[in-house]
C-alpha cells in the first residue's frame, strides 16, 4: 500500500502564536507546542514533496523540517498569511528548475498582483521565483495520486480545502457545503481549522469542528489554525479520544 506523509509546517493563526505584543498566557507558555507560525502542511508520498499554502513563516518552516524539495504547491486562497512566503521557492528552483503552483482564478489573480517580478515584471539581472501557475477547476492528477479540491466557505469568501487519498485538510473555513461532505466521511485523517472557543464569522470554533467530527467521522482528527486563545495541552485534555490540536512540526502518516 503507498504512504502518505503529512507534516504540519505551521498551525497558528494569520497573527501566529506568540502574537506581537500580547502578554496572555498562550503568548508566555514555555510549552513549544503553543508556538505557532501560519498555516502550512507537507504532503509527501511517491517521493515527492507537495505544500499546501506558502505562508510567511515558510523559510522557517522549511529549515525546521529540513526540507530538501518542493515539488508542487497547492494554494487554498490568496489570504497574505497563505501566499506571501511563494519568494522563498527560489533556492529550490536553484535545484529544480520551475515550480508548478494550483490555485483558483481568484487566488491566482491576487498572487500575480502580490508578486508582479514573478510574472513578467523582473528586474534585469535579479532572482525571482520559477513558477507555473496552474489553474483548478475540479480533480486532477499530481505525482500519481488524485488531488479533489473542496470549496469552502470563509465568511463571504469561497476557499479551497484539498482531499488526497484517504486524508482532507481545510483551513479557514466558516462553513463545509452539504455537497462538500460526502467527501469527508470516514476518512483516515481529517484536518479542520478550530480556530478558538468563540464564535468567530470566518473560522469554525473548537465547538463547531467537533460536530463535523461527530457528523463525518474520520478516524483520526486534528483541528489547526489555532489562536492564542487556546493552550495546547489544557485544550487536548478536553478533546475526545481520536481528536487533537496539531502543532508545528506534528508528523501524521497513514497507509491508503
């Protein structure tokens, strides 16, 4: 059976955890698992490395982890603390030559106007990334294995969450479609955002993510893009068995 591999790069919220200037005690915990950058993950099967979002703490990410390659990107939305690390593919174009990036028209339209010397506006004589920017429009194939993008809603904003296998992972959701559900059911591994306790008009709460565990049953659950509002340890203690907050650098594996 194939492996696949996921590893959570970052699991904060879009201020990351400890938030600049903030004093609670999330922000003062010496526990490393209540430090959070933003949101990524590593997807790895068949020898391939594939990113989910490159966000601004992604150089960071990418050394923690030792990260050799990147293969491919997938972009849920064009949200700043999903896209703006996309500068720091240029040492693995070094390597590899150009980057396939997915993403839908509208993320696509406002990575093209967040990195202008990336799409035909260089300047002479400098680096930019080497990058092929791919449109979704429904499922397709990448390094042999089928990649189903789930649209989401984030408030008024639609956004994209991605299936792989017997694994789901959508970040910043406020709501899953009836439509996007039969999707998620019984899989092995399924990633919600969770972002804090209180209602939030963009992100599910820890509240609203364990209904969608109790409604599709995954085996395995982990909830990310967490606030500061919520400490590691005291919140796992109150989960249900088969569910957990991630945390930078978690490693998940599962056979499909």
């Amino acid at each position: 059976m194939a492996r696949l591999r996921l590893t959570f790069l970052g699991t904060g919220t879009s201020m990351g955890v400890p938030t600049l200037g903030c004093e609670c005690r999330v922000c003062r915990s010496s526990d490393p698992r209540d430090r959070r950058t933003r949101p990524s993950l590593l997807l790895e099967y068949n020898g391939r490395a594939v990113v989910i979002d490159t966000s601004p703490d992604f150089r960071q990410q990418a050394l923690r982890v030792a990260l050799k390659r990147v293969d491919a990107v997938l972009y849920t939305h064009s949200h700043a603390d999903h896209i703006l690390g996309l500068d720091d593919l240029r040492p693995f174009n070094l390597k590899q030559g150009e980057i396939p990036l997915y993403a839908n028209p509208v993320t696509q339209r406002i990575i093209r106007q967040t990195f202008p010397y990336v799409f035909g506006q260089a300047t002479p004589n400098s680096s930019a990334p080497q990058v092929d920017l791919r449109e979704i429009g429904g499922p397709f194939e990448l390094f042999g294995r089928r990649v189903i993008p789930l649209p989401v809603e984030h408030g008024e904003m639609e956004v994209l969450g991605f299936r792989i296998g017997r694994a789901a992972y959508l970040t910043d959701f406020s709501t899953i479609p009836e439509g996007v559900k039969p999707e998620l059911r019984e899989l092995e591994l399924l990633v919600l955002d969770a972002l804090r306790d209180r209602p939030h008009p963009n992100h599910s709460t820890v509240e609203q993510s364990l209904a969608l565990v109790r409604e599709l049953r995954p085996r395995q659950a982990y909830f990310t893009h967490i606030a500061h509002d919520l400490p590691h340890e005291e919140t796992n203690r109150r989960l249900p068995a088969g569910v957990e907050l991630a945390y930078d650098g978690l490693v998940a594996e599962l056979e499909d």
